[in-house]
C-alpha cells in the first residue's frame, strides 16, 4: 500500500503584503503586528506560506510602485496584497493618479508571474463626500477591471473602537491586530483555495 498525505497547499508560497503603516505595524511591537500573527496562525494550520512585509509607513502608491519591481525580483512571490493608498488619500493626491499607480503595481505583479490581491481602503468622512466616494471606488473598479480579489477594509472591524484604536484615532494598537489578522485569514483562505 502507497499512502499519501496531502497538504492543503501542495508547495510552499510566498505571500508580499506591499503595504503602508496599518501592516508595517506602526507604534506596535513586531511580535504584536497583525502580519507576524497571520503567518503563525496560518502555519498552525499546516499552511506552508511565507510571508514577506514590505510595508512602509508613510508609504503612498508612488513608494509600492516604487519599490514592487525590487521586491518581485528578490523575493519572487507567488501572492501580493496591495494595502495602499490611505497615504496618497490623506494627502488628497489625484483619484486618477492613485488609481493609475495601484494599476501599475498590478501589472508588474502580473508580469513577474505573482497573483495580485487588492485591498479596500477607506478613509475618514471629512475629506468630502465626493472625494471619499471617488476614492473609495477605486479598489472595486480595479478589482473588476483586473479580475482581482478584492479583500475588505483591514480597520473594518477595529476603526470605529477607540478602544482598539492607538490616540492619534489612524492607527489599530495591539488589542486590534488578532481581530484584523483573523479577518485577513478568512478572507485570504478563500483565494488560497
């Protein structure tokens, strides 16, 4: 008799989170950060996946697309999650020009032969209804367009909890990254399968 084991990833796969300071875990401890936290909870589950954070804070588009050609070529992932443009937003950059760069992004995932995932990203209501809805709609348009996933909002669950939210009200604290790190796996488990 042969037997086989099966995992429920054949091989082992990379997953680059090109992200800003929501992932780079800004004012919290790396250990704490909702990244680290997928990646064990993942492997617990015998989910061979590494994962890469390339997130920056601070980091708008222009910085991802920046920076995604050096990434694909030194860590070749098979997976990258797009968590950008919450900076470009808070600056009031161009809609067109945000949308143009996370367009770009995806195309260079594309042609290194990495899957791209895009995250929705929302922003605070005072930057004007018509600002906000603009921007907002960018990431199901270029999901759509791509033939992406499209995951929620990483703060979905956390953002209006002051008491998940570091003081400066943008940033999730530690309490808050179990909560986001397990939205993130279910969310991903389905692209993964």
């Amino acid at each position: 008799f042969l037997t086989f084991s099966y995992s429920i990833i054949a091989e082992s796969k990379k997953l680059l989170i090109l992200g800003d300071s929501i992932s780079a875990g800004y004012g919290i401890k790396e250990s704490e950060n909702w990244v680290r936290l997928l990646e064990t909870s993942l492997k617990r589950d015998s989910f061979d996946i590494e994962i890469i954070n390339s997130s920056v804070s601070g980091d708008t588009t222009i910085g991802g697309l920046s920076r995604i050609k050096n990434d694909l070529d030194q860590y070749n992932p098979d997976l990258v999650l797009i968590e950008l443009g919450g900076n470009d937003a808070l600056r009031g950059y161009p809609i067109k020009q945000i949308k143009s760069n996370l367009n770009k992004i995806i195309d260079e995932c594309i042609k290194a032969g990495s899957t791209p995932i895009i995250m929705q990203i929302r922003i605070p209501p005072n930057y004007g209804k018509n600002y906000v809805q603009a921007f907002e709609s960018i990431y199901p348009e270029i999901a759509e367009e791509n033939n992406l996933k499209l995951l929620s909002f990483l703060l979905q669950e956390v953002a209006l909890r002051k008491d998940l939210m570091q003081l400066d009200g943008i940033h999730p604290n530690a309490n808050a990254q179990p909560i986001i790190a397990n939205q993130v796996r279910q969310e991903l488990l389905n692209v993964l399968k």
